[in-house]
C-alpha cells in the first residue's frame, strides 16, 4: 500500500484502484476522548431525565417527556455512531473502469456501499472551505461530507472526512489521473 499521508492510503492492482481514508489520526485524541465523554454524558442526562416517567407527573407531562426523549434517543444514535465512525471508521473508495463505489467502513465491518457511473458524473474535486455548506462538515463530531467530491456544484457527492487541504488535492489528483480527466 503507498500513502499519501498518515490518513490517506491507496493500492493499485489490476482490478482498479483502492483507496482508504481513516477517520482520524493519532493527533485527535484528544478529541476523541471529548466526545467519549460527550456521549457518556448524553446518555446519562437522558437516563434520569427519562427516570421521571416513572414519577406521579400529569400524562401530558409524560407525553412531553416521551418527545422529548424520542429526540434523545436520536441524537445519541448519531453522536454514538460518529465517535465509533471517528475512532474505528475507514472511508474506502473503489474505482474500476468507469465504476465508482464509496463505503463507510466501522471496525472491520463493510459500510453500505454506495456505487456511481464515472461517465455520468464530473470530474473529482477538492472542496473548499468557501463552497456552500463546507462549514458543517468541518466539525469533528460529523460522520458524513468531506472535503472531495464529484457531481454538479451545491449537489455533490463528498467524502473524505476532514482531510487537509494539501492530502484532499493529492487524492483528487490520484482519482482523477485514475479515470484519466483533467479536472
């Protein structure tokens, strides 16, 4: 396997090409153990206040409490899937004659995989911090954007998940070299 980066590896083999993005590098500890703690803190919170269902309070009061923690209940699923996602998580992106597949990798186990005709599409490109909605992804805490993409601008296919500037024009170099266009 040759790197582009200590994130940032790809194989080329008969087949086609393979890249793989981890997630996060051995500098984002720290992070990490942020949003660890973030989730333990999450599902506390929601345990007691979930624990006043079972109190005397007024129906509606429960009624309330249960949407409440149906929204809960969700944001813990996304942030528990975005630290697993960052701490186990690898990007893998397959290309093979004019086929492109993208997948979410979490602890070894294959992600859903998402599968594109080259032809149909534009050429790979580094998304900058200006593009419209680049600011969302630029946070830690999100398992979904990235930095490179394809398709038309404002609805693109992004990924690669907070990569730097320099690894991100590296990779678009690299995939677009591998389909042969000229971005």
């Amino acid at each position: 396997m040759n790197f582009i980066s200590e994130r940032v590896g790809y194989e080329a083999t008969d087949e086609g090409l393979t890249v793989r993005i981890k997630a996060s590098k051995a500098s984002d500890l720290k992070k990490l153990n942020l949003m660890k703690a973030w989730v333990i803190a999450w599902g506390i919170s929601g345990g007691l206040i979930g624990s006043a269902l079972f109190l005397n309070y007024p129906a509606d009061l429960k009624l309330y409490l249960l949407i409440f923690l149906a929204f809960w209940a969700y944001f813990l699923f996304k942030i528990t899937r975005a630290y697993y996602f960052r701490k186990y998580g690898i990007e893998t992106i397959f290309l093979n004659g004019d086929q492109l597949m993208l997948r979410k990798d979490i602890h070894g186990k294959p992600g859903k995989q998402v599968f594109f005709r080259l032809k149909e599409k534009n050429a790979f490109r580094h998304l900058d911090k200006n593009d419209k909605g680049s600011w969302f992804y630029d946070s830690f805490w999100i398992d979904s954007g990235g930095n490179c993409g394809f398709g038309k601008p404002g609805s693109e296919y992004r990924f690669g998940i907070q990569l730097e500037k320099t690894e991100a024009q590296q990779l678009v170099k690299l995939l677009n070299k591998q389909i042969q266009i000229t971005p």
